[in-house]
C-alpha cells in the first residue's frame, strides 16, 4: 500500500455543528461492515475515529517535544508538521476531528494541520443560531455571551496559557471566518455538510459522505448505520453509558435536542439581528436565514 | 566537537558525567569530568556536518532517527542531535534563541533520545523520596505530576528526577533532572512568590523551581511504588479501570489509589507512560521497553491515584494522607477486596 492509499481525513467544524454525529456515525458504518458485526456501539469504547488535531498528545508524540514547553503562537506555526504519519495508524483512526480554523493568526499563513498525505476534508457547518443554543448547553453560557462568542473575531478553545491541559489552543475566530477558513482553502479537497441536509436528507447526504471518504457505501448499509445513529437512538446510548465520556462537566447530557429551529426560538430578535448582519454574507452563501428573511 | 566549549560546564545526571557547553541549571553540578564511557557530551555543532540517515518509517517531519542517530529540527528554537548514546550537539535558530530556549529541550527531548540509546528505561514521571524510599508519578505532560509534586516536596518529600525518570535494572531510581515546572495558575494557588522565580522559557507563563528552594536527593533511590497519575474531570474509557473503581472513586474531593492487579495492565500502562514512545519506535528500541517495564511490573506495585482537579483542593485533601502507603489511600471496599484478589 502507498501512503496515498493510507491518507487521513479531517472532520472539520465550529463547535457544537454536528461534528460527534459524523464521527459516530463513521464508527458505526465501519462497524456494520465487518463481518462479524453484532450488538450495538458503545459509545465510550467503540468512538476512536483518531485524534483530535488539537491533542497536546499527539502533538507531543509528532513534533517530539513536550508542547508545553512553547508557546501558543510558537506551536502554531510548527502544527501542520503533526500528522504526516497518520496513516500509520488503524483503519478508523484516519478520521480526525478539528475545531481550529485552518489558519490561526500566529500560523505564518499556514495550516495549522497537516495537508501533506490528507485525502480531503468534511466541513460540517450548522446554522449560526442553533450553534448558540447549543454552545449555551455545552459550556452552560447564557445565550448573549454564546452571540458574541460567534462574532468574536479571537474566539477560540482553551484561550488560557496560565495551565496546561490535554488539548492546545484552538483559534476559530468569528463563525464566517471559520466556515470560509475551511470551505475557500485550496490545499485538500472539502465537502461541505450542512448540518439541517444531515437532518433532512438524511440517505443523500450520508451516502455523499461515505463515498467522499472511501467508505463502504451500499445504500442498505448507509442508511442503517443512520438509523443506528439518530438522535434518539444517540440519547439511549448516551444512558446506557451513564453520559457520553465527551461531555463536559455541568452539561447534562451530550446528544440533547438535535432539531434545527431552535435558535430561532429562543434567541431574542436583537440577537438574531446581531448574527444576521455580522455573518449575512456567509449565511446566505449557504442558505441560512435571518430574522429578516422570514 | 573539538572546537567547542564543552568542558565548561559539568553535570551529573542519570548516572552520567555530562559536559555542556552551555549551562543547564537543571542538573546537578559535577565538580570534575571523568573522560569514561559514561561520559556525555554536549555541544554546539553545525548541522551541515551531521551525516544523512536513511530515517526509519517512525520519523516524521520534525523527527529523524535510525537505531544510533537522533534529530529533532524545532522550528523557531533549533536543531538538536543525539547519537551514539554519547553526544548531544546542537544548533540554534537563528541569533534570537536564547541559551535558555535551547536547554529546555536539550535537557528534555534530546538527553531522553540519548538515554534510550544508552539502553535506559526512560518514563513520563516526577521522582520524589522519602526514608530512603522513591514513589514515581507517572503522567503525560500536563497531567499535574509537577503540582503534586510540589504538594509532596511541601511535606517532606525530596526530588530525585523530575520529567524523565530513569530506572535501573535493579528497580532503583537515578537522580536526574532537578527542576519543577509550574503554570502560572499552579503557583498562584499554591501561594508561591512567582514573581521571584525564573520563567522556564521567555514566552511562557511557567515557572521554574530549583535547588535550593527545592530539597532534592543526589543518590540512587530504590523505587517502593509507582502511581499512574488520574485527573478527575478526565472521563477514563478503559474498561478494567471502570470494573476496578469502587466506593468512594466518583467523589470529586477524595484522593483514592487503586492498585493495577493484572500485570498486563500494569505493563501497558508504564509503556504508553514511556518518555516519547515514538523515539523508542524509530530507534528500534521497543522491544527492550517491553522487557524492561515488564521486569518493573513485577517489582515494584502499580497504583491509579485519583487526584480533585484543583490545585488548593488537592493540598488540603494530601495534607491527612499519606503516598508512602498506597493500600491507606484504597476506597473501603476495595481495601477490604483487594488482598483476596490478589
């Protein structure tokens, strides 16, 4: 086998977008087609679809230091250096999950992953609003400060360098410069996915996504493997663990509502006007409405 | 190498004499050399004279290495070479990297790739001895072995080998570098005077303790007991970890060992706790890993500790128990369970 055949994806997304759906729904293809298949996953054991881009572990592991020995903006140019060799590792471990933009300020204009030997990428982007109130689940923010969050232009995961912790920092930036970060790069092949396609055309959009990523794709097992991983079938799995292991504490549950619509609900108009006019242009590139719009 | 400085400054470290041409406080000072096999030398060199390696698959674009020869190109800070299991040579960056910039890794990533080619066992863990004992604090970086550590040293404990912790065949603990890091948030907690203590590298808010504000042990320790260190707000996936917590584990304030009875276990957990796992691949030194951390398994017990997430919490709660005695920090019924398992 050559290293092209061997090449790794990344699963690219803002934060609460539906990016865990896509993992496990990976697992779960890959799962149903062995031979061997039986039971059901098992969502703190079976969800190893490799690395995090932003592990402090793999980092290590790649650039052969201890990260915290250098400095956010240090790391960040010296990121895209992590991950040639990933094809060294297991079948479902190519898939790997990034929050990051594809560019950070500190990254001297390049990647902050590895393009070399990646096959493509999978952005999965989700309405502006319905991020809000998921964010506000997740982190147990209000919906105000989840807006700003959205608009803030330095906006980012684990900002602090006062501790260490098990993944580096994460520069995303607004939510328009992050979809557009990814979906404008020319470097590795980009299919987008939108969140509410996930939802309505369940069938097409799964099936464009196993084919783009090489995985088996009889339409009978696609569409299993998405029964199998619905949300109402990721919330009864989710009990049967005793909470997802991603969870973070505070947050009651991983896989809550799943619906689109809800930020439309429960953000004020103030708030949706706010998102509309500062992401418009990205919204309505990809055929999200504003209060505005009706 | 004959042009450098490298008799300037000497260190012990490891069972080493180590002779730099730059200074590494870390170490602890050796007042003569002795030329010997055991000797290590440090020094600047340039990287055009480094002869060219066929690298082996486990190198990546940061990394080269084959069985004898190691290269770390750092972008930003340097080069760095480790070979032969003798010398360390190095090139800075550019005139901008600081001496301290290039010790931080010469003396972690480098002198590990060199202790692994000399054969050593080489973990991710914090060594501290009290009463002629050591216990190890296994943990990746940033898993908190050094705030404990300072925990400890607070009640008595000694440094022995902080970072990379080598041990010998006969299951004692070299002294090895004598440093403890701490972030910021760490020693705001822990009421140190940060201000007053040197920063670990220019850029960061991490702070480095030194002798003599810290006692530390220049002899070879025996090991008594290793702790796999567990942060609490880490959500652990192993199954066997799961079936072996018992009451008294999910209490987010207690401190609970529980000792690794399967050796497999045991054994998989000091290896995915080996100093760069990746060096030991790419040198084609796994299998002696494996030798070398199953012989230590079988020495020497291997705990779980799990630790409250915060620093001030994990003070208090240390301050009535005692790390000497593993089997005191069990949870009630697994202290009672645990001699039939056995």
């Amino acid at each position: 086998m050559t290293d092209q055949d061997n090449g790794y994806w990344y699963l690219a997304s803002y934060p609460k977008s539906g990016n865990t759906w896509c993992r496990v729904f990976i697992t779960e293809l890959l799962r149903l087609s062995e031979e061997d298949a039986e039971g059901e996953l098992n969502l703190n054991q079976d969800v190893e679809t490799g690395s995090i881009a932003s592990s402090r572990h793999w980092l290590d592991d790649q650039l052969g230091i201890n990260t915290c020995d250098l400095s956010f903006a240090e790391l960040d140019p010296l990121r895209g250096r992590a991950g040639e060799k990933a094809w060294l590792f297991a079948e479902g471990e190519r898939f790997h999950k990034v929050h990051d933009a594809f560019r950070s300020p500190d990254s001297m204009g390049r990647p902050v992953v590895s393009t070399s030997g990646c096959k493509g990428v999978v952005y999965i982007m989700r309405h502006p609003e319905d991020v809000a109130v998921s964010l506000s689940h997740f982190f147990s923010w209000d919906l105000a400060r989840c807006v700003e969050f959205l608009l803030d232009p330095m906006a980012g995961l684990v900002m602090t360098d006062r501790h260490g912790g098990h993944q580096v920092r994460q520069y995303m930036g607004r939510w328009g410069q992050h979809v557009i970060s990814w979906v404008d790069q020319q470097q590795i092949p980009v299919l987008v996915m939108r969140y509410e396609d996930m939802l309505a055309k369940g069938s097409e959009t799964f099936l464009e996504l196993a084919k783009f990523l090489d995985l088996p794709n009889q339409p009978e097992l696609v569409n299993q493997a998405l029964e199998n991983t619905s949300i109402d079938r990721l919330k009864k799995l989710e009990d049967q663990v005793g909470g997802f292991s991603e969870k973070p504490e505070g947050c009651e549950r991983f896989f809550r509502s799943g619906r689109t619509g809800e930020g439309a609900e429960k953000l004020s108009f103030e708030q949706r006007q706010k998102l509309a006019s500062s992401l418009d242009v990205v919204m309505k590139r990809f055929d999200y409405r504003g209060p505005q719009d009706g | 190498m004959s042009e450098s400085n490298y008799h300037k400054n000497l260190y012990t470290a490891f069972g080493l004499q180590i002779s730099s041409d730059i200074q590494l406080p870390e170490l602890r000072t050796e007042v003569k050399a002795e030329a010997g096999p055991d000797q290590v030398i440090i020094a600047a060199s340039s990287r055009k004279d480094w002869p060219a390696i066929n690298a082996s698959d486990h190198s990546t674009p940061s990394l080269q290495m084959i069985p004898a020869d190691w290269r770390l190109e750092l972008e930003g800070i340097g080069w760095f070479r480790a070979h032969e299991g003798r010398f360390i040579s190095w090139q800075r960056w550019d005139d901008s990297v600081s001496d301290r910039d290039l010790r931080t890794f010469l003396v972690s990533s480098a002198l590990g790739a060199l202790l692994i080619q000399r054969g050593f066992l080489v973990l991710n863990g914090t060594a501290l001895v009290k009463d002629g004992k050591a216990l190890l604090l296994l943990g990746s970086p940033a898993s908190g072995k050094s705030t404990l550590a300072w925990c400890l040293h607070q009640q008595g404990w000694q440094l022995l080998s902080s970072e990379l912790t080598v041990i010998d065949e006969q299951g004692m603990v070299l002294p090895g570098m004598q440093q403890l890091k701490l972030w910021y948030d760490a020693a705001e907690e822990l009421m140190l005077d940060w201000q007053q203590l040197p920063l670990v590298r220019k850029a960061l808010k991490r702070y480095a303790i030194l002798p003599p504000d810290l006692s530390v042990v220049s002899e070879p320790m025996p090991l008594a007991v290793i702790y796999g260190l567990n942060r609490r707000e880490q959500k652990d996936k192993n199954k066997e970890e799961v079936k072996d917590k018992e009451e008294g584990a999910d209490d987010p304030d207690a401190i609970c060992a529980w000792q690794v009875i399967r050796q497999q276990v045991a054994l998989l957990q000091l290896r995915n706790q080996a100093f760069q796992p990746r060096f030991y691949r790419g040198m084609g030194k796994e299998q002696q890993l494996f030798i070398q951390a199953a012989a230590l398994v079988k020495r020497v017990e291997v705990h779980r500790l799990a630790l409250p997430d915060g620093v001030k919490l994990m003070k208090k709660v240390l301050k009535d128990k005692s790390l000497e005695d593993p089997v005191s920090l069990a949870p009630k019924q697994s202290q009672a369970e645990s001699p039939e398992e056995e």
